[in-house]
C-alpha cells in the first residue's frame, strides 16, 4: 500500500525523499500548513513550492492526470502565483503580435497600392 502512495511524490523529487522520509517535509505555498503524505499536493513547475490541491482549487481530475507517467515532463502546473506573472508575460506578447500584425497589413497595403499603380501604368 505504502509504495503506491510514496511513488507519486518520488517520482519529482527524487534526490530529496531517497534518505529518509523526515527531511522531505513540505510547506504549502498558500496556507503555511505541512504538507503530509496523505495530503494531495502539486508541485509548481516555476518556482517549486507545493500546494494542497484544494488550497490552489485544483480538480481532483487534474491532480490524477498529472500523476500520470505519460504526464511528466509534458505536463506543466503553474500556481496561482505564477499564473498572475504568466498572464502579464501573455499580455505583452500579445501586444507585440498585434503590433507586428499592424505591421504587416500596414505593409499588405502598401505593397497593394504599389501593385494596383503597376496595373495602371501597364494598361494606359
Ligand atoms: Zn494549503
Ligand atoms: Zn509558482
């Protein structure tokens, strides 16, 4: 029983939880309380702290997925922390897509004019 329990959390941190199981205590990033075997809890791909699921409203659904081996290394969990700055990140890039897009039809009608004065010059 307690070897399927123990894999889920080795499987990411391995080099912490091979001495030992009383080093490895984690703190949840949004309540401060331990986090103990028994407790579901995420690790954040960005800065490392791990959460209780239900502290970082995450479904059940969602925690099983990422205990999944098909999910590690191809799955990233961001917490709620992180998703704030990865917003603003998005928010930017967006910014600068519209700008280039801006660009580009800017360019498109440039290159229509040029091309519409060459139909004409060539017809009269
Ligand atoms: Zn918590
Ligand atoms: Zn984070």
């Amino acid at each position: 029983m307690s070897e399927t329990k123990d894999s889920g959390d080795r499987r990411r941190k391995a080099s912490v939880n091979k001495h030992g199981g009383k080093k490895n205590t984690k703190m949840c990033g949004e309540c401060g309380l331990t986090i103990k075997d028994s407790d579901k809890a995420v690790s954040c791909d960005v800065c490392e702290v791990w959460f209780h699921i239900e502290c970082e409203k995450l479904p059940e659904k969602v925690n099983n997925f990422m205990q999944d081996e098909e999910a590690e290394g191809v799955l990233m969990w961001y917490c709620s922390h992180c998703k704030k700055g990865c917003a603003k990140l998005h928010k930017y890039i967006k910014i600068i897509e519209q700008q280039q897009v801006e660009q580009m039809t800017r360019q498109n009608e440039l290159e229509g004019k040029v091309n519409q004065q060459r139909i004409y010059s060539t017809r009269t």
